[in-house]
C-alpha cells in the first residue's frame, strides 16, 4: 500500500548513511553521491527537504557537509518519509477531503481514512534506527 518515489527512496539512503557517521562527524553530498552512486543534483534537492524538516543539519567549509539532526534511534520514521514524499497517503481523499466533488457520498472514503489512520500509527511507531538494517546492511558496487 505504501510506495515510495525515488525521493523517498534515496532520501532513506542519505539518511542511512548519515546515520552511520560518529558523533560530530559529517559527510560530503558528493561522498554520499559517490558511495552509494547517487545523483548528487538530486541529492542536493533531497537535503534540502530534510534540513527544511529538521531532520538534518549542515555545516560549511572543508570538514562540512551533512549530518542527523539527531539519533536516528530519535527520528521518527513517519517524519522522515513526510519530508522526502510529502502527506503520505493511500488515496487523496483520505489526506484531503476536498479533492473530489463526490467525497460527500463516497462510500469509500470512510474506508480509507481508517487505512490511512492504521497507516500513519504504524509509521510513528518506527525510528530510523528500527528500519537501518534495510537501508544501511547493503553490498554497495565497488567504484569501477
């Protein structure tokens, strides 16, 4: 029911990498490019969403770049995917109600919105941490 774009996709990637940094280390959007071969524009874009949703934070200069906000054992899986994917949600209407001149008689949409709900409850229960054996325990292709 949940299917992530390339944003979510990567997005998780980033982080996973991030989530693998000592304490007050950062990484380079060009490493983590690099590493996991990534494009690095898209990169930039996906950083951009995770520093607007606090997740991440960035520092200037040569030892600069990119890290978590927080542990990822405190970030919230729910407020991750919320900032790459934006709403999550199995149909429109269940997010926003106004998407359709029929949502007054639509029999499903009741349905629905009790999937979103179970959805979202799921979500929130997991940390990144929960999910990094899936996103970090990888063989990643050597550089050729």
């Amino acid at each position: 029911m949940l299917k992530l774009s390339a944003r979510g996709d990567y997005g998780l990637l980033l982080v996973g990498y991030l989530a693998g940094l000592r304490k007050g280390q950062y990484a380079s959007l060009a490493t983590v490019a690099s590493e996991r071969r990534l494009p690095l524009k898209y990169l930039e874009r996906l950083a951009r969403r995770l520093l607007a949703g606090h997740l991440v934070v960035s520092r200037q200069g040569k030892v600069g770049g990119y890290a978590l906000a927080q542990p990822a054992g405190k970030l919230k899986l729910i407020d991750v995917l919320r900032a790459l994917e934006g709403e999550l949600e199995p149909v429109r209407c269940t997010h926003d109600g106004r998407c359709c001149e029929r949502q007054a008689a639509c029999e499903r949409k009741t349905g629905y919105q009790k999937v979103h709900s179970k959805l979202y409850g799921l979500l929130a229960r997991y940390t990144l941490a929960d999910i990094l054996p899936t996103i970090t325990v990888v063989d990643w292709p050597s550089k050729p």
